[in-house]
C-alpha cells in the first residue's frame, strides 16, 4: 500500500462511519510485536496515526520507528488532537496533511531536544536542501531563538517518516515470530522514498538493520537491501561509540544509497548538541565512502 492508502484505510476506520470511534486494524493486527504494559496493546489502535511530518518532495529523509506516547494516553485523546490539527473528524484526511506538512510551523514556540538532536546530526552535512540557520552552534549552545528556529526549519525542510505509524511508550525487542508483520510497513516507506529523487536517506535505529536482514530473508523480497558495510568511531568527551550502517536499497528498479544511524537514539545523545553534530559528521563521511 502507498502512504495514501494507509492513511485513507486507518483514517476511514478511525472514523467508524461517523457513529462512534474506530480502531485501527492494521495497528490491532501488530499486537505482541513488542512488549505492552499490561491490560495495553503494543501500539495505540484508536489514536490519530502519525504517518510522516514535513515535505513529501524533501531531498533527505529521516526514518523513526514509530510516535512515542503512551498507549492509553494516546488511544484516550483522539478528540483533543482533531481539534489541534483543524480537522472536522479522525476522516478529515486534508486537514490531516495538512498538519503532517505545517507541523513544523505549527509548533514553532515549543522546545524540543529530539527534534533538536535531528538539526545537529545533519547540521554538518552538505546538500541536504535544509538551510539550517548560520549562527546555530552546538558548544557553547546556540540562544533559544536559534535553537526555535532550527527545530522548525529541520521539520519543514525534509521528510520524517515513522515505520509503525502508532504510538507505543517505548519501542523494545521485536517478538521473532512476528517480525513479518513489519515487512508491509517497509514497502510503504520504501515506495515513499523512491516516489521522489533523495540525496539522502537515514534510518535512526540499530532496529532497521534487524528487521532489514529478515526483510531479506523472505522469498517476496529478496535481495532488496545490500548491506555495504558497518563502521564506528569514538565520540569525543562520551563513553560510547557511534556507529552506523551502509546499505544499499533497489526498489522498483531503481537503486538508492543510505545508512542505519544505530546510535541516534542512544539516551547519551539527546541534549548533547556537540555530540550529536559529531556523530552526524562521522555518519556524513561514512555515507560518502566509495565502496
């Protein structure tokens, strides 16, 4: 399925006809892929799914996993969050991209060191079609309007996409006898990607590369990703190692380069600006490397 028919299918559900509130079937259908608190479903199955944010047509795109909510909270607010994204019912898909693409903008005034974290990683990077601001700096920190205006500019100037499009609180292991349910979620992000010419294309999970191999594996997919090589190297003033992975995709008959940045969700990094800014530039110079 494309983007748009994902959207059109949950959204319609969601809606139920207009009677009352929906569930999502496909998000029901994931169920015990990962851990759940208890008396919860691993995803949220009546809350508005949270497909993409930014520009469909941007030359760098970033890959999550999924919205981070909890389930309970995020199935409980489903009419608080029409209301802020404008929209006349959980089938109102216009006013739904719509917010997807404004989101940026919309949430301008609102400090947030995850969306912030993406501005430095790519902020050393050339050609990405995002013009991050020229006095940002990343030691000592930028002012608060500089860091604002960051965060708005690398969630307007490039597409973010998010794997499992429901929201869960956290994101654990993949239960192995369940991995193939992702395997529909990797088409719609792949046909996504390949719908418009990419510069860049970035996984942020050591988890992409898992279920990538398994993706492999299957007889409906095989040979789509080449892994091309993983490298790491120290990060300056931290504990841990950066590392990330290059693959290659061939999709449609056509054939992209891209890595799996493992260590852009590592709990080290968040409000590490410089940090960030350093494993980006090591993750830029490894997507570069001929091989």
């Amino acid at each position: 399925m494309t983007l748009d028919e994902r959207i059109q299918k949950d959204l319609t559900e969601l809606y139920n006809g207009g009677d009352n509130q929906g569930e999502i079937k496909n998000a029901l259908a994931l169920n015990g892929l990962i851990q759940a608190k208890s008396g919860q479903t691993s995803f949220a199955t009546r809350a508005l799914p949270g497909y993409y944010a930014g520009d469909r047509k941007a030359k760098t795109v970033m890959v999550m996993l999924n919205p981070g909510m909890d389930v309970d909270e995020a199935n409980d607010n489903l009419m608080c969050d029409i209301c802020k994204r404008s929209m006349k019912n959980a089938a109102d898909i216009e006013n739904y991209h719509q917010w997807c693409v404004e989101y940026g903008h919309i949430d301008r005034s609102r400090l947030d060191n995850f969306d912030l974290k993406q501005a430095f990683f790519l902020h050393k990077w050339k050609g990405t079609g995002i013009s991050l601001p020229t006095n940002l700096i990343a030691n000592p920190k930028s002012d608060k309007q500089t860091l604002l205006d960051a965060k708005e500019i690398v969630l307007t100037q490039k597409l973010q996409l998010d794997l499992i499009p429901y929201a869960s609180s956290s994101f654990g292991k993949f239960a192995k006898n369940k991995l193939s349910l992702v395997f529909p979620f990797i088409e719609t992000v792949f046909d996504e990607i390949f719908s418009h010419d990419r510069q860049f294309v970035i996984f942020c999970s050591r988890k992409f590369e898992r279920v990538f191999k398994e993706y492999n594996k299957d007889q409906t997919y095989p040979g789509t990703i080449d892994f091309l090589g993983t490298y790491s190297q120290k990060i300056v003033g931290s504990k841990i190692n950066g590392s990330c992975s290059k693959i290659c995709i061939h999709y449609n008959n056509m054939s992209i380069d891209a890595i799996i940045a493992n260590t852009f969700p590592n709990q080290a990094l968040p409000n590490a600006y410089d940090k960030m800014e350093e494993y980006g530039a090591f993750c830029y110079s490894v997507y570069n490397k001929k091989d």
